[in-house]
C-alpha cells in the first residue's frame, strides 16, 4: 500500500496526534499535511471543498476511501497484516 496522507491542524489537535500515534502503532506510512500554515492553503481548499471535511484530522488513502476524525476501525481496516507471534 503506499502512504497516506493525513491533513492535520497541528500538534495541538487531539485527534490528529492520536490519529498519527495509531498510524504508527499499526505501521502504516503517511505524509502529514499541516492545514493551519498558510502555504498549504491549496490542500485546505481540497479538503474542505473537494472533499467536504470540516473537521481535521482527514485521513485520504484514495480518491474514493477517507474520513475526517479519529476512528481506530478505518485504521485498523487499512493497516498490513500483523505477523503472528
């Protein structure tokens, strides 16, 4: 799978840091895109716009599969299969 791309609003959002903490606990690549600086106004155009989010964090893993907030079953879902031990 390649990276996913969260849009974030920073390090004082709850939900972002706990969305980043799952991601990397579960090992999942991403590239995080910090809404609230001002040179990424073009990806706050998409998000909100294109995609309809109000909400950060927006998670993107495709054109047709992302969500906006914290849901440990959506990263869970797209999460590489765990080895047993």
């Amino acid at each position: 799978m390649s990276a996913v791309t969260v849009y974030t609003t920073g390090r004082g959002c709850p939900r972002c840091v706990w969305t980043m903490r799952r991601l990397d606990e579960r090992g999942i690549q991403y590239l995080e895109i910090d809404l609230s600086i001002p040179t990424n106004a073009a990806a706050r155009e998409y998000v909100t716009e294109d995609l309809g989010y109000a909400e950060a964090p927006v998670v993107v893993v495709s054109d047709q599969d992302h969500w906006s907030g914290f849901d440990r079953d959506l990263i869970d879902r797209i999460a590489p299969p765990q080895e047993e031990a």
